[in-house]
C-alpha cells in the first residue's frame, strides 16, 4: 500500500464522518492528481489538455456525491480510479457525437475552391530541389519551407551558420536558373 | 407490487391445493428466487464505482443451467410424443406477453434504486437490474400460470427472464448515466 493510499484513506474516512475540513482537504489533493490523471488520458486520445479542466470538476463533484458509495473495507485508490475512468470515457463519448456534427454547407461551396495549383506547384519545387547539391537543398528546406531559423538549420544540415547562408542564396540561384531554362523550352 | 399486479389482472391459479401443483409452485418460485437472489448480490457490488472489476457474472446463469438440465432429464423420460405438449404448454404466448410486461414495475424500481449508487459499467448493471426484475415478474406469474411441466418452465420462464435481461442491457447505458 502507497503512502498516497494511507494518507487519502484516513482523509476520506474522516471526511466520511462528517469533518469538514478533512473533506476539503481530501478533494484539493485529489483534484491535483485527476489533474495529472487526465492531462495524460485526453493527450494519449488526442484531444486538447484545456479539457482536462472540465472532467476534473466533473470527478471531484462525482466524488462528492457519490462518497456514501465507497466501502471503507475496500480501497480507496481503485474507487477514485473507477470513477475518474468513467467519467472519463463518458466525456469522450459526449463529445465525439459533437464533433461529429459537421454542418450540412451549400453544395456550390464544394466547387468553390481549387487547391491543383498550390498541389502542383509543391510538386514541382520538390522536382528541383531534387536537382540541387545536398547542402543547398538542406537549408532551403530548412529556412523557406519549414521556417526554421537559420542556427537550427545549420544544425540540421550540419553546416555552420554561414554556411546556410551562402548555400541559400546560391540554390535559390540556381533555381531560378533552371525554371528560366526549363520555361524557355 | 408484481405479487399486486398479477393478484389483480389475472387471478391466482384455483388448482393450487393439490399435492402435484404445490410441488411445481414451489419449484417455479425456487427457480425465480434463486434467480434474483443471485443477480441481487451482483447487483449490489456492480453499483459501487470499481465493482465489476471483481465481479463475474457466471454464477448468475446458475439457475438457468439447472433448470435446463432439468427439462432435458424430463424430456429424456416422457416419450416423445408428448414433447410438444411439455414445451409448448397452453399459455406459452400468455406468459411470454405477461413476464415483460409485470417487470416493468420492479425494473423500474431497481434502475432507481441503482441510480441512487454509482455503477460504472452502465450496460452490465442495466442487465442485472432486468435480470432481478425479470426473475421477480415470473415470480409472481408462477402464482398465476397453470402450465406444470418442467420443459415450459424452462423454455418460456428462462427465455423471457432472459429477454428481460437484454433489454434492460440496452436500457441501462441510457437510463443509469450519473
């Protein structure tokens, strides 16, 4: 048994029979640990850590309600977790029929937009960039395409700061270079 | 309030002295309180939060196995022209209507009860709690039906109780939500 478990147990059970401080005391430390608890489920389901927030009010008000349903025979620490869980997978279920619930637009906004050019264009800088030498086309992809700065490339490429730079300004060269040529054909 | 229903609307059976349907009354009821004895225990422990982690539900198909096994030794005895009379009795579809239909008074004082508690698996505890209100419904009915032969019991009692038990599994996400 954890020192957690001992420490929660004798808060409960004194909360339990009617201290009002205990009880405070048993939902601030609870509270901090749902806190925990949760952050880590909704990251692990890919939903937001802001949410957290919500379900552990949720679960310290469960657990306040619901405290004439725990055995003092029993453990405390699988009760809080049985609660904690289900309010947890009822909050996710909630909410997944919401975002589900994608509003039914105007069938002209279908047609509205044509994203082949930004498609195409992606593909042909990648097309040339396969032309360059190694070093440029690192700390072009670094610096134009992902927005690193320039020390991070420099990292990333394993060249030194001006290193980047000088090969920058010679690859956009040569790019342009070679879209002048293959324009001309 | 099963016991009131089935008193009121269909009266209790008149043949009740005789040795013979004495002896099927008291089985029936066995079979329906061993029924909700079981699923009350389950019950119980499935309202608390962490309850169905310790919790199998086997024990509870207990009285159904040994009123199956019963029906079979029974049937193994009776030739096996008088099979279809033993399961389909007289009043199968009158028992098969009336089961569901007293439940809905004890369900609904079991769901109740339950979401005074807090279960954490919703479908589970709906079952058990359609379990007990099944298992008293027929309770009740005994009291009523005149159909004695072990293979109806089984069959009809068994399979309604049993009908109880998965609506109240479908009902139970919806109506237990704390």
């Amino acid at each position: 048994m954890t020192t957690h478990e001992i420490e929660l147990k004798t808060l409960m059970l004194a909360s339990l029979d009617g201290d009002a401080a205990s009880h405070r005391a048993l939902l601030d430390r609870l509270s901090r640990r749902l806190r925990a608890y949760y952050k880590g489920k909704l990251a692990g389901a890919g939903r937001s850590a802001g949410e957290a927030e919500d379900l552990v009010q949720e679960a310290v008000l469960a657990i306040h309600l619901k405290r004439h349903t725990y055995d003092p025979a029993e453990l405390l620490t699988p009760w809080v977790h049985a609660i904690a869980r289900y309010k947890l997978i009822d909050f996710l279920r909630r909410t997944r029929t919401l975002q589900a619930d994608v509003p039914i637009d105007e069938a002209d906004a279908m047609m509205a937009h044509d994203d082949n050019v930004d498609a195409e264009s992606t593909y042909d800088v990648k097309r040339l960039m396969e032309r360059l030498p190694k070093n440029m086309r690192c700390s072009i992809e670094a610096v134009k395409l992902d927005g690193l700065s320039i020390a991070e490339a420099a990292e990333r490429c394993g060249i030194t700061e001006s290193g980047v730079k000088v090969n920058i300004h010679r690859g956009l060269k040569a790019l342009a270079t070679v879209i002048a040529r293959e324009t001309r054909t | 309030m099963a016991l009131g229903i089935t008193l009121v609307g269909l009266g209790v059976r008149t043949d009740l002295m005789t040795a013979r349907t004495l002896a099927f009354l008291l089985l029936k009821l066995a079979f329906t309180v061993g029924i909700v004895g079981v699923a009350s225990i389950y019950l119980t422990r499935l309202s608390r939060p962490g309850g169905d982690k310790r919790t199998s539900s086997i024990s509870a198909a207990m009285p159904f196995a040994a009123i199956v096994l019963l029906a079979v030794i029974s049937l193994g005895f009776a030739p096996s022209s008088h099979w279809n009379k033993m399961v389909m009795g007289d009043e199968w579809l009158e028992c098969l209507l009336s089961i569901p239909i007293i439940a809905i008074v004890p369900f609904a004082a079991a769901i109740w009860a339950v979401r005074r508690a807090a279960p954490t698996n919703l479908a589970r505890t709906g079952a058990f709690a359609g379990l007990i209100a099944g298992g008293v419904s027929a309770m009740a009915y005994a009291l009523h039906c005149t159909d004695d032969s072990l293979p109806f019991v089984a069959v009809w009692y068994g399979g309604t109780i049993v009908l109880c038990t998965l609506a109240g599994a479908a009902l139970g996400p919806r109506l237990l939500r704390w």
